[in-house]
C-alpha cells in the first residue's frame, strides 16, 4: 500500500473526476487485481455534467471508492462505516475494516453451515 494514511472510512483522498469512468476498463479481467498487491483503496468523487466539463452543468455527483494501483472498484458502499476491504466481485467472505467476516449476499458458505432459513 502506498505511504499515504488511510482515512477512518479506509481510503485515501482521491481526484475529483469529471465526465470519466472513475474505474480501469476491463478491470475484471486484468491480472493486476489478484497479483497480491494491497489495493491502495481512495475515494474520488465522480461529477457527470450536461456535457460541458468543466465548464458545464453538474447534473449527478457520486463518490466512488477504487484502487489508486491497479483501478478496480471496492467491495460496497463507499458511505460504509465499516466497509469490506476487498475488490468488488471478490471471492470469499466480506473481510471489513474493523476485522469483521461477513457472508457474501448474507449466507455463509456452504460448509459453513446451513442457510438460515433451513435451519428447524
């Protein structure tokens, strides 16, 4: 990870984008995400206009969190209090910034046990 500090949210400060897509293209299929690197996880705030760039009308802003290296997304909201740190997509559990394990879509694994709703 770079030698920036990470926020309380787990990212850093990122760019201000206008117009742009805030992620790599084709970053799902890049080798880059999984070579083992730690993402250096920042938060971009994305600004869509009417067209006019910089000079143009805001028509919708959103807050984008992805990786500063290699361009994939994170893993959830990027308004998460305690957001997983891991790649969008990821497999595996949700690994969180506090340290917590969470099940993908709300169940565990399999061989973790039953789904709730099958359990008597």
């Amino acid at each position: 990870m770079s030698g920036e500090s990470q926020s309380g949210g787990g990212f850093r400060p990122g760019p201000i984008l206008l117009d742009v897509t805030p992620f790599a293209t084709g970053w799902e299929q890049d080798s880059r995400i999984d070579d083992g690197h730690a993402h250096a996880w920042e938060r971009c705030l994305l600004i869509r206009t009417d067209g006019g760039g910089v000079d143009g009308v805001a028509v919708r802003w959103e807050p984008v969190v992805r990786c500063a290296d290699c361009g994939c997304p994170r893993c959830g909201s990027s308004s998460d209090p305690d957001p997983c740190m891991e790649r969008r997509h990821h497999d595996g559990l949700h690994i969180t910034l506090h340290g917590r394990f969470e099940p993908v879509g709300g169940y565990l694994p399999p061989e973790a046990g039953e789904h709730p709703e099958q359990q008597t």
